[in-house]
C-alpha cells in the first residue's frame, strides 16, 4: 500500500454477476472528496464506473466478470493509499483543471488591482515552479527547467501577460500531449473487442449460461447473432458470417461452417454455431493479444532511446543560448523567448506515439507486432528467409495425378473409391482425398466397417473384396501386394516430389494417387512486394527434399535455398548470415522454426503456426495469409519513414523558432503559441494512421 491508507475499513454490502456495493469508512486524515476516489476506482484493473454516495458512504462499482471479480475489487479499493489517490486521481484529471485555472488567470489578470496580479499569476505558474525544481534535482537542467526560468524572468519583469500566457500554453501543451500519448495506448489496447462475462455452454444436450472464466476445453460453446466469440475453436454444428476485422483486418464477413476454425474476438453477424472449445480464458488468441499489447507499450525501441538521449543533450545548448541572446542584447526579454523553445517534448514523444500508431495499424491488418523494436528491426531487414510447408506453400495436400490400373475403373473412380474408405478417417491424406472426392462427382462405393491401422492406413470391403488405403509398406509388405509391373510410373511421381497413397483391392495394386503441397496463390506477389520494400536477398530454408525445394525456389524466382535440414541446420545458417553482417527476417510456423525465429534479426510465425513459434517470434500473422509478411515489411518502412520525417521536422521547426527568437524577433507569448502548436502538430502527424485497416493485396 503506498502512503496513508485513504479508507480505513471496505465492507461487502451487496454483490451481483459484474456489480459491487461497498459500505466504506473514510481514513481521519484522508480528504472528503468523492470524485477523487471514484476516479482512483475507476482506474483500478478491469473496473468500468464507479459511483460514490458520500453522505451513506457507499461505493458501487461496476467490473469485468472476466478480468477481475468482487473480492479482488473490494481488495484493491481496501489497499488504496493517500498516495495512490493523488497519483490516479491526477491521472484522470489529466491536467484538465491546471488549463482551466492558467486561463481563468490569464484572462482575469489584467482586471485586478496592480497588487494582486504578482501573486495571481505565481500562484498559477505554482505547480509548474515545483515540478521544475523537483526535476532539477533529480535530472538537473531540463526542459522543464527551461520553462520554469522563462515564466520567472517575466514576473520578474512584471510582463504578467507573457508569464500568463507561457503558463496556460504549457498547460495546455501538456494536456494535448498526455491525451495523444494516451491515446495511441488506448488504440492498442481497445484493438479487440471485449468479449462477454457469460457464455451458453451446451451440458447434456442442455444450453446454459456460465461464467466465461468456466468455459473449459472440450465444452461445446454456442454463440448466436451478435455476440462476440469467446474462444478458439472449430465449428460442430451450424453456419453463420463472421466478422473477423478485430483479428484479421478484414472487412467481409466470412461464412463458416462445420469443421472451420474460429478465432476468440470475432463478431458473429449472422447465423449460430456451436463451437468446440481448443483454447479458453488466457490461451485464447484475443487474451494473448492483450498480454502483448501491454508489454509494447512499455518496451522502448533504440530510435525512441536516441530521441530521447538528444532531446536531453540539446537542454544545455537552449540554455546557453539564452543566456548569450540576452548578454548580447540586453534584453531579458529575449531570453525569456529562447527558454521556451526545446526539443525536448516533441523528440520524446513523436517517436513513441509514431511506434504505436503504427503497432496499431498493424493489428488492425492482421499483424500482431510485439514492441516497437520489432518495427524497427523489420524496416532494417534486408534478408527473408522462409520455412516452406505452411509458410510460401499452403501446407494442405492436393490431388495432383490419380491413375488407375484397371480399365474398369476411372481416374475419378479411384478417388471417390478411395474417399469412401477415407471419410471417417482425420488424416491431412485422407481429407486430401474427401475434398477432392467432392470436387467430381462424388459417387459413393458402399463397404463394410472401415478398419484402421495406425501409420500404415484403412481397410474395409466393397463388393465382397477387400480394400486397403495407404503407404507403400502397407500396401506392399503388410498387404503382400505386388507393385513391380508399376515401379517406373511410382519413380516418376516420386522423382516429382509428390507424396503417395496406394490403393488395393482384392489383392492388386488398382491405382496410386499422388499428392502435393500447394504453392499458395500469393507467395509471387509476396515476394515481388518484399524486394520492393528493400529485400536484398529471399532465401528458402526446408527440411524436405531437395528436388521439391529446389523447384518451389525455381518458381518463385528465390536467390538461393538450403534442403533436408533439421532445426540445429536451419539456426547455424542463421547464425552464419548474421556473422556476415545479413539482417534477416525469418518466416517460419513449426516447432522446428522456434530455433530460427529467435536467432534471426527479427521473427515472423504464421497464423497457424505451433504455439511456440509464435511465442518466440517478434510478430505473429492473425491471418493466414503470406502477404502479410510484405504488409508487415511496408508498415514497418513507413513507420520509420514517420519517424524519421518527424524528427527532421521538430529539429528545423523547433531550430528556427530558436534563431527568431534568440534575435528578438518573437515575443514569449509568441515563442509560446509557434512552439506548443508545432509540437502538438508534430503528436498528430505521428498519430496519423499509416495503413488502410483491410489492405487490399
């Protein structure tokens, strides 16, 4: 607890589903007002409003069932001290009332008798002297410092106008400041909508409503139109459009269906689905956006640090300038104008807001950038490495050649015979095999009980002959059936590198289907877009097959690739490029990637990649989709762009403003207006969105 304790005794007087009512007794020593303590209520973790009744000193506090609870709450309002009052309640206020007060005195001054307006206008330009000399303690001469030593020269000249005006101006620049900071962390951390605190849950063939923080995996949760999905799972039953921009970006609802998966933070616009639970309360993707979101906003990128180094570096020289203006003149007056005037407001800040405006974009396009040192390690990137399955290719198998050895049956026969077997089976082959089944006519052989034989495939019987589904071992060794008369045919779909899946029946090898991964429709483009953005060099790292690789990196036009590699392999040639000076972004979804995405530059793990590459990599895909990486890539060039352009601006802006004012050519109260309403453009311009939020590739 810090400071005095602001509440000397918190009782539960009533407690509902999200609502709390409190019975408290006030410290002696504390202050009365109530809206100070409402405002530190407020801000207390996962509290929505408060209401104070001072007289019957009771507290209702509404909260989010699914962040907090009561008896957390009536804790944390037990614990507040003096301290924690004064800190949050400034906090809310966020500087609202000083603006208030340095205008009323800066309009009011000039009506009042000559003797009073010394003390008005110091006891407005107060709060400003004491943080200044508190800062000078602490970090010596300052910004703030600067400002505080402007104000005291015009009330030591009795210029109450100049003192007036510098103290509303710097007020009012700090309000504007503290509210575009804030918001670009309010833009981060309202990017997914709230999910609700209760959920309907199907028990027995029963819907009925629990708490969210109940669901577990395995429950089959039902959401209807409007609502906000609160899991990760796949679809059991029904069909509705989702709107999935929170997570993806993208605009159009999506229509999903048994079997699709769906995301924790999506709308349901239309429809029902009962959903089967995979990931719950904070595994979900939305929770684990937000634990992210929260460590952003405190890492610090090493442009924001150097900003920040020079901003404080420049302090002595705006003081000395001061002090030489008004040598050189005579006029104090001068000095007073230069001692307004720094960089430091607009360094520090720019380049964090400029980071999380960006951070936000990104999200809302289906980006998930953890820290501002990520965009800024992106923008330097010069080398892309990809992972293949799952990464440039779809990572889903499909049918390429179906060739049947029996006249009697046709090409789309052997498939739809073969996915008759394969129906019920979960396997990515046999679901290669159903999709394609669905594609033809979809003629369906009727057979007996399907008999399954773990890593080997399926059996069963059609027509009284019995048929098996699977690898070359089983088909061949456990099967006993002769594949000899067919070898230069099974070579050739080998030598293609293509994956394939044996079909026997009544002890003859009927036909062979063979599969591939397929090359996602916008690995190209990603890769034009990504040399473009400044990509030197786009490698390709597998642990397949060297053929295959080499002919996915032939298509893609790739400047080199590195085949049958396991995890260690993939981390030493990251290791390699680094020692020769490469800034590599590594792109990868698998386990076997966690290695390489931590030892590169900067990681990028697909959308359907395993948790721990997604947990290892710098940036997570929410969609899967590979033009993302170069939607990343052009975000992050932009950002720094931003930045850099910004810096420039508050250097030659804030630069100039010196020289006139060192001249004697503005006034303080000029000095005041072209150097706060030049930062606060400066905020703004940074705030300015960098990216459409659905990016149309």
């Amino acid at each position: 607890m810090s400071g005095a304790p602001w509440l000397r005794s918190v009782a539960v007087v009533h407690r509902l589903p999200g609502r709390i009512r409190l019975r408290y007794h006030r410290h002696p020593e504390a202050p009365v007002q109530g809206a100070a303590l409402e405002a530190a209520v407020c801000l207390l973790d996962g509290v929505e409003s408060a209401r104070v009744n001072g007289r019957a000193r009771s507290l209702v506090i509404h909260f989010d069932p699914a962040l907090t609870d009561s008896d957390r709450v009536a804790a944390a309002v037990a614990g507040l001290g003096l301290d924690d009052i004064v800190a949050k309640a400034a906090r809310a206020d966020d500087g609202k009332a000083a603006v208030a007060v340095a205008l009323a005195v800066l309009l009011g001054t000039n009506a009042l008798p000559m003797g009073l307006r010394l003390p008005v206008s110091l006891h407005s330009a107060l709060p400003l002297l004491h943080h200044a000399a508190a800062d000078y303690g602490e970090n010596g001469i300052t910004s703030h410092v600067l400002e505080a030593m402007a104000v005291s020269i015009s009330l030591a000249r009795s210029d109450f106008t100049a003192a007036n005006t510098t103290t509303f101006m710097l007020a009012l620049g700090e309000y504007m400041e503290n509210s575009i900071a804030r918001r670009s962390d309010d833009l981060l951390k309202h990017l997914l909508r709230p999910t609700s605190d209760q959920v309907w849950v199907l028990k027995d063939g029963v819907e009925v409503r629990i708490p969210a923080t109940e669901v577990a995996v395995g429950d089959t949760v039902v959401v209807g139109s409007g609502s906000v999905i609160p899991v990760d799972g796949t679809v059991l039953t029904g069909e509705a459009t989702v709107n999935e921009a929170a997570m993806t970006g993208e605009s159009v609802a999506v229509v999903k269906g048994r079997g699709d998966s769906v995301l924790s933070g999506t709308l349901m616009e239309e429809g029902r689905l009962g959903i089967y639970a995979e990931q719950v309360g904070s595994r979900t993707a939305a929770a684990r956006i937000a634990d992210y979101v929260e460590q952003s906003l405190t890492a610090k990128s090493e442009a924001q640090i150097e900003a920040a180094k020079l901003a404080d570096q420049l302090v002595p020289g705006v003081l000395k300038l001061a002090g030489a203006s008004a040598l050189i003149t005579g006029n104090w007056r001068n000095a007073a104008s230069v001692l307004q005037a720094d960089y430091s407001c607009a360094l520090k800040l720019a380049t964090p807001v400029a980071f999380k405006s960006a951070m936000f974009d990104a999200g809302r396009a289906g980006i998930l950038v953890k820290g501002a040192t990520a965009l800024e390690r992106l923008a330097s990137a010069d080398t892309f490495i990809f992972d293949k399955t799952g990464t440039l290719t779809t990572g889903m198998l499909e049918i390429t050649d179906s060739i049947a050895f029996d006249a009697a049956f046709s090409a789309e026969d052997l498939i739809c015979l073969a996915a008759s077997v394969e129906e019920h089976y979960f396997h990515p082959l046999a679901l290669a095999v159903v999709n394609a089944a669905k594609a033809t006519h979809n003629h369906h052989f009727d057979h007996a009980e399907v008999q399954f034989i773990v890593a080997h495939g399926v059996a069963s019987v059609i027509d009284g002959k019995r048929v098996v589904v699977g690898s070359r071992h089983f088909i061949q060794e456990d099967e006993g059936i002769d594949i000899t008369l067919h070898q230069p045919v099974i070579d050739r779909l080998y030598h293609q590198g293509k994956t394939l899946l044996f079909i026997g029946y009544g002890g003859t090898l009927l036909g062979i289907l063979a599969l591939k991964d397929s090359i996602r429709a916008t690995s190209a483009e990603t890769i034009a877009r990504l040399r473009r953005a400044g990509a030197k060099r786009i490698l390709l790292l597998t642990g397949d097959h060297r053929d295959r690789a080499a002919d996915l990196a032939a298509e893609l036009g790739l400047d080199d690739f590195h085949a049958e590699l396991m995890p260690e392999d993939k981390a030493e040639i990251i290791a390699r490029l680094n020692q020769d000076g490469a800034r590599i972004a590594f792109v990868g979804d698998g386990i076997n990637d966690a290695p390489a995405l931590a030892g590169a530059h900067v990681g990028i793990a697909m959308q359907k990649g395993a948790d721990i590459a997604r947990l290892t990599a710098d940036i997570a895909l929410l969609e899967d989709d590979i033009g993302r990486v170069a939607d990343a890539k052009e975000l992050a060039n932009a950002a720094m762009a931003r930045i850099a352009g910004n810096y420039r601006l508050t250097v030659g802006l804030n630069t100039g403003i010196l020289g006139l004012a060192a001249l004697g050519l503005l006034s303080p109260i000029a000095t005041a207006l072209l150097h706060n309403g030049t930062t606060i453009g400066i905020l703004l311009n940074a705030l300015r969105r960098l990216m459409p939020s659905s990016k149309s590739r």
